[in-house]
C-alpha cells in the first residue's frame, strides 16, 4: 500500500529541531529536475525511519533526515541548492 504524501509543513518541526531557523521557508531547487519549490510545498512523508521529502515535480528524493538518541543525520544530495529568507 502506498501512502499518500503530506506537503513539506509536517516536517517542519523535525527539521527545526536540527536547523536554527524555519526551514518550511527556504526554496529548495531539485537536482533531478531544477524545480524550485519552498519546503512547505514539498512531499514528506513521515513513516519511513525518519523523515523523507520528494520534489513534487518529479518525486525525487530531497531530503532525509533520521534521528537517533543525541544524534541526528541529514542528507540533502537531492538538493542542488537552498535559499533561505534572511529576514
């Protein structure tokens, strides 16, 4: 069975967790397709072991992020490049 994604706003509170700042804010660029959407805007999907985001475009993964007692891991390869709103 396949689960239905959520947009990118349920990650949100993990990934300020480990980032200082609202990330549902940034535009992230994919690298497999060069759409540019917000992180709000992206797939989550939130069963996996941690926490998944896939461009909405072409679902490639964006982002992964797991985390583990006082540890946490972030892989972003998807992402070819993030903006972030400095004020």
């Amino acid at each position: 069975m396949t689960t239905a994604p959520l947009d990118g706003n349920a990650a949100a509170g993990a990934l300020t967790d480990v980032f200082a700042f609202d990330v549902s804010m940034a535009t992230a660029t994919c690298v497999t397709c060069g759409d540019a959407r917000s992180v709000a805007e992206l797939h989550a999907y939130m069963r996996a072991p941690g926490t998944v985001l896939r461009c909405a475009t072409c679902e490639n993964v964006l982002l992964r992020l797991v985390r583990s007692g006082d540890r946490a891991w972030v892989d972003l390869t998807g992402i070819r490049v993030m903006q972030i709103p400095m004020s």
